[in-house]
C-alpha cells in the first residue's frame, strides 16, 4: 500500500467519522446552492478536513473538490474529493451516502477511496493491486444476460425519460431487476458483484474520480454514455465486464 493511499484511507476514515456526528440530527442545516443541490455544514467541514490532511502531506498537490474552489497544482498530481456523495441521503438519514477521496496522476486516476460511515463500509483501490472492501478483495459478478442482471440507478430520469434507444437506457426494460440504489453506493454494488450495471445521467468530476479505480481493479469498467472513461464526460455506467463489453460495442456500432 502505497502513502499515498495509506493517507486517502486515513483522511475518509476521519471525514467519516465527522459526518457521522451530523447524520440524522433533526437540527442539521441544510442550503441549497446555485445548481439547486443541497448542502450541509457537514459537507463542508468534511472537505476542509480533507483539504488541510492533504495540503499539509502534499503542499504542491492540486485539490478538487465538491464545495471549495479549486487548488491548482504544480507538479501534475491532483486530488479530487467528494465529501458526502450522497447528500440528500445523508439528510434523510438514509446510510447510503460515502465520503470519496481520488488521486489523478497527470490526467489518470491512480487511487481511489469510497467510506459509508453509517454502513461501515470502506472500499478502495490503487492502479494494479486490486480493489478491497473492509481490506478483503472484491470483485464484479460474471452474469452475461441481461434478463439475470440488477441495475441500479440515481436520477429518476432514467426511468421517466422517454426511452431513446441508447444501449444503457434500454435495460431498463431488459433487466431483471432495477432499483434505485444510486449515487456512489449503487456503483460499489457493482464492484462488490452485488448488482451489474450501475447507471448516472449527470456526473461531475468529484462525483466518479474514486468510483472508477476501485470498479476497474474489481474486474469492471466504466464510461460515460459516448463510450469514453472519462471524469469530466456525460454522465456515468458502472459495468461488469461482460455487459460493459456488450454495452460498449453497442455504443460504438450505434445499435
């Protein structure tokens, strides 16, 4: 394990633990930002929390993060944080929101971090040494059909959208089971095998930084609705690897 996970699994162990001293406490305030999301005083005293670890461990590393401005770097490393994915969850005092920290190497996310504080829970990931929940190696189921898969989702416009004949959009007819277990959790379902397809329409960067080393060193992949990995693409797709192969193709050949 390198130090520099030592210190993401570190920092989103504390933030959790912050969070926790906020989750379901009927006097949480709650603001609502210019893009109408909402967010806690305990969104924000994460990411400070956070900030500060890696600032002081890594003064010229970049920080980007959900609540703050961004902190540019000088040497080709980034940091991309995410303090409660999952705030209107956490709000409602439903346990499936996660405190995600990610480190991108000139341009390449190398590391990953997703803790639920309230699940007790804590997967992670680093570019060739697999992908771990609670220390114990995970990986993605190996269902192949459709009809057998669970998919899960977060924006109810993926249900109430009129169906557009995108790959991605179409299993929500064909799958065998699909539930909105969304935002970060729904994508550990499928690095955990627990679902095959995990699916986002919008996605910001700090949304998907840490899901897609942990769901690649699973066994998985991810892309966007083009077909591209990317953290700054349109929306997000969480596979194992045979449906994302499929998906892929399918993509690609425009069917």
């Amino acid at each position: 394990m390198s130090g520099d996970l030592e210190l993401a699994l570190d920092l989103a162990h504390r933030a959790g633990l912050l969070t926790l001293e906020y989750y379901s406490r009927k006097s949480l305030r709650v603001e609502t930002k210019r893009d109408r999301s909402p967010v806690t005083e305990a969104d924000r005293k994460a990411e400070q929390l956070i900030r500060q670890g890696i600032l002081c461990a890594n003064p010229q590393d970049g920080l980007l993060g959900e609540e703050f401005e961004e902190h540019l770097s000088t040497n080709g490393r980034r940091w991309i944080i995410d303090p409660i994915d999952g705030t209107r969850s956490f709000i409602h005092g439903v346990p499936f929101y996660g405190v995600m920290v990610a480190l991108e190497v000139k341009g390449t996310v190398e590391l990953g971090v997703v803790n639920f504080p309230a699940l007790h829970e804590m997967y992670h990931a680093e570019s060739g040494e697999g992908a771990f929940m609670n220390g114990s190696p995970i990986g993605v189921s190996s269902i192949a059909d459709s009809k057998d898969a669970t998919v899960v989702f977060t924006e109810k416009e993926y249900l109430m959208d009129e169906v557009s004949g995108h790959p991605v959009d179409r299993l929500r007819d064909d799958a065998g089971l699909v539930r909105g277990w969304g935002d970060c959790y729904g994508h550990m379902l499928v690095a955990s095998g627990r679902a095959e397809v995990a699916v986002d329409k919008i996605m910001s960067p700090w949304d998907c930084a840490a899901l897609i080393p942990v769901v690649r060193e699973a066994g998985g992949c991810c892309f966007d609705y083009r077909g591209e990995t990317t953290i700054s693409g349109a929306g997000l797709v969480s596979a194992n690897m045979v449906m994302g192969r499929q998906l892929l193709e399918d993509i690609a050949a425009g069917r």
